[in-house]
C-alpha cells in the first residue's frame, strides 16, 4: 500500500520520465496534456484488478510504469551485454532508444480507459475480495479491447503520433501470453521474422516488472492490513460517503484526509 506521499511522488516521477525520454516537443507536449487531463485518475489507479497479480491498489499504475521502466533499462542491458556491438545505447541520444521508452511509458496506458469512462472499477462483492483477491473489476460499459488495442487507439485519438517500431512494442508488449501476438514472434522465414527487437525487450521486461511487483506482494508483512484498507477505501457505499466511487479526486481525499 503507497501512502499520500508516495502516490504523487510516483506520479510526478512519471511525469520527468515522460520529459527525459521523448525528444519531439509536440509529441512530448501532447502525452503531458493527456496525463494531466487525466491525471487524478491516473495517479490513483491501480495496476490490475487481482491482488495476487500485480500492483492492486490506489497508485498501483504508476508505481508499475515506473518498475517497468527500471527493468526495460536492465533487459536492454543484459542484451547490450552479451552482443558485440550493443543493440540500443541508453547513454546516446538516439531514436530507437527513444521508441523504446516511449513504448515502456505507453503500452499499458489502455488501463486508463477511455477519455470519459474508467477501467477499474471497485468490486462490490466482498466475498470475491476476500476469496478471490479481486479488488477491481472491468467497467461493463467499455468496448472490449485489449490493453494494448486500447492503449493503441488513446495515442490515436489525442493526435499522437508513433513510429512503426513502437506500433510494434506497443501491440505486442504482451509478449506470448497474447496468443494474437504469436504469428509475430514465431516466425521460420527470415524475412518475416520481427526487424526490431523492442517488442522482445519489452515484453520480457513488462513480465519481469510483474513478477518482481508479485514477490513484493507475496513478501509484503502487511498484506493483511492492506486487505483491509483497500476495501475500506474503495467500497464504501454511496450513501454513506456521499461520493461517487467514480470520482478520483474525491477518492484521494477519502483515502489519505481522514
């Protein structure tokens, strides 16, 4: 569980990413504007709607970006590693080494939702929450998309633009466990096999972030007391609250401000 504090220091962490690594102005400009539209929304949204997945709890996106960050930095190295000549340099102002990021900070950005609509809903069931660890569930009123179609279609719709190559990490970021994804990456003829290699980086750093966010949660001592405040915090009733478990910014206040 991340505190009031932390919360907004991943969010504004996230924010310095987004200038360090995104070189075009306009398209840096643009992605700032869709973060701070979306901000509150952003900055308390969870990673994933299961406990026992990864990262289940108010901030838990942001704090995952910012792993996914990390581990995409040591993937690329450990390739860098073991090459003659190194596949992407992280200390060089280069473009691929900007594809790169920019697909580490946006290929789960369809966890958001849509412009209007949220992904992540509190469950209101309390015998899924304590039996099932699943705290969130899927907002019924979104169109069925993968994360990254979603993610995909929210750069689109805010007018910014991607290189093939990050079309590329963006779509299969999900690596295998997407089965859509394996007519990409399982390929015998030369020349339709993958020209980039940021969708293999990617995804085996997206897995990696998500394992290690796993043993976090498993080693965690406080599991319990997390359980607790979580349900405490996202399935208070309407009436009793007064505030629509919709509005984020009024969560925040509900959660940290007591």
């Amino acid at each position: 569980m991340l505190n009031e504090q932390q919360i907004l220091n991943n969010y504004n962490d996230l924010m310095k990413n987004i200038e360090s690594f995104i070189i075009n102005d306009n398209r840096k400009g643009q992605l700032i504007q869709l973060y701070e539209t979306l901000k509150d929304r952003i900055m308390l949204m969870p990673a994933s709607a299961y406990q026992q997945y990864h990262n289940s709890f108010a901030g838990g996106y942001c704090d995952h970006i910012l792993m996914l960050l990390r581990c995409t930095e040591q993937v690329l190295f450990l390739w860098n590693k073991i090459t003659d000549k190194p596949i992407i340099d992280l200390n060089a102002t280069d473009e691929i080494k900007n594809e790169l990021m920019f697909v580490a900070l946006t290929c789960e950005l369809g966890k958001v939702g849509t412009m209007e609509d949220e992904y992540f809903l509190p469950n209101e069931s309390e015998w899924h929450r304590k039996n099932q660890g699943k705290m969130f569930v899927i907002n019924p009123k979104l169109e069925y998309m993968s994360i990254p179609d979603r993610s995909l279609f929210l750069l689109q719709q805010n007018n910014i633009q991607i290189s093939h190559n990050e079309f590329l990490g963006i779509k299969l970021s999900e690596g295998l466990y997407d089965e859509n994804n394996r007519s990409y990456f399982v390929q015998f003829e030369e020349d339709k096999k993958l020209k980039t290699n940021i969708p293999y980086i990617i995804s085996q750093a997206r897995e990696m972030a998500i394992r290690l966010e796993f043993e976090k949660y498993i080693n965690s001592k406080d599991t319990t007391k997390n359980n607790v405040v979580t349900k405490q915090i996202f399935n208070k009733k309407q009436e009793s609250a007064n505030i629509p478990v919709t509005n984020a910014t009024k969560l925040f206040d509900e959660l940290f401000k007591k």
